[in-house]
C-alpha cells in the first residue's frame, strides 16, 4: 500500500508541475478582419528589421514586443513556419516574418504599436 501511496503522490506532484506549462502553451495565430491575432484576439505584428526566418527582437526588445512562441511540437505548414530563435525557444512566422505581440496592447483589438519605431513595427495582415 505504501508504494502505491508514494506513486500516487509523485504523480500528482508531476501533473502539478505540467499543467501551468500546458496552460501556456501558445496556440497558432488566427486571421480576423484581415489581419493576424493571437488565440486570446491580441494583434500580431511584424518587425522590419527581421530578415526571413531569423528574428533580431531579443532580450529588452522581446520583453516589450513578447515572440508568439511555438511549442516544440508544432510543425511548419505552408506559409507557417516555425524559426528558432537566438534562446534556443520556437516562435511562430508567417511567410518568413517572425510574429510578436505588444505589451502596451491592453485588451482584444488593440493596434497600438502599429507603425512605431519609424513604422519598423507593422501589424501582420493576411495580404
């Protein structure tokens, strides 16, 4: 009985560990009105000094403009691909242009960070 009793709580204490990951694991982007959300309906954006496939937002950049992280898992199809970044993580891009959010985008359908940095940031639309 006390094996069982040890195995059971070392398996409880396993889920418990993996359930906040789980919980954060990045869904694919979405399309709506053109162009491209997140799956809690945050705007997606693109960044021009990204060169295809490879993003140059790290470190401070990233913290403000959080990479829309693709789980290890996650497979490359079409114009969707998965990159690498410098951290070893995986970030979703489309048609080779690494996605990002903005942290000052505070609810669904913010578009805030459109055009900063000298229109370096764009909004990740579908055309």
């Amino acid at each position: 009985m006390k094996q069982m009793t040890v195995s059971f709580k070392a398996l409880l204490m396993a889920a418990a560990l993996t359930l906040p990951g789980l919980a954060m694991a990045a869904d694919p982007p979405m399309e709506k009105d053109g162009m491209f959300i997140d799956s809690k309906g945050m705007t997606l954006y693109t960044f021009a000094k990204d060169s295809a496939g490879k993003s140059m937002c790290n470190d401070k950049c990233a913290a403000n403009w959080p990479p829309l992280m693709a789980e290890a898992g996650d497979k490359s199809k079409g114009d969707w691909t998965v990159i690498k970044r410098d951290d070893g993580s995986m970030q979703w891009a489309y048609q080779g242009k690494p996605l990002y959010t903005f942290v000052k985008d505070t609810k669904a359908g913010d578009k805030t960070g459109d055009g900063l940095m000298d229109g370096a940031w764009k909004v990740a639309k579908t055309k």
